[in-house]
C-alpha cells in the first residue's frame, strides 16, 4: 500500500515558477514508477511528466523545457520543478505511482492557478 500527498500547489503570476512535491509513505518507494497529471476544469486528466524507479525522465510537449521531475528516494519524495508558468497551466496536479504487479497508486491533488 502507498500513499501518496501533493503539496506545493497555489497562485502565481504568469511566467513564475512553483515546485511541487509528492510525499510517499509505504514501502519500498524507490522501486516506483512516479508521475505527474494534472486535470483543469472541465477537461480530462492529462500526462504531465514521467520518472522511472532507475531516473529516466519523459514529458509532454508543453511541459518540456519548463517542468523538470525528479526524486529523492531518501526522502521518499519526488517533485516538479515548473517554471515559465502560463495560464494554460492552470490545473490540479496529481501525483501517481506505480510498478509492474502492483496497482496505481493517486494522491489527492493539489491546485496550482497561474494569473495572467
């Protein structure tokens, strides 16, 4: 069983940067998959970016070159590092885990509004 909660979210002007991070409980967090989503209003839940238990990165298109993944397995944490922020970004972000065998693992979600 892992748990998952976002933090880090809020209200930031267009072209400014948040960090968001994701704090597991559970066990061997370091063997997960994580990844970020997020869902603005009235839109379906989006891939954002992707980093794999060994550190291998992806990303969408719109957020490569702004948004930066990563983790600290002794931290059990990962975070999204997002800057440049537009008002298209606005959304709420979850994180999510994963591994082969094993179920997908959501956090609750955490707002980020970019103002223009």
């Amino acid at each position: 069983q892992v748990q998952l909660v976002e933090s880090g979210g809020g209200l930031v002007q267009a072209g400014g940067s948040l960090r968001l991070s994701c704090a597991a409980s559970g066990r061997a967090f370091s063997t997960y998959a994580m990844g970020w989503y997020r869902q603005a209003p009235g839109k379906q839940r989006e891939f954002v970016a992707r980093i794999t238990s060994g550190g291998s990165t992806n990303y969408t298109d719109t957020a490569k070159g702004r948004f930066t993944i990563s983790r600290d397995n002794a931290k059990n944490t990962m975070y999204l590092q997002m800057n440049s922020l537009k008002p298209e970004d606005t959304a709420v972000y979850f994180c999510e885990a994963d591994r082969l065998g094993d179920y997908v693992y959501w956090g609750q979600g955490t707002q980020v509004t970019v103002s223009s």
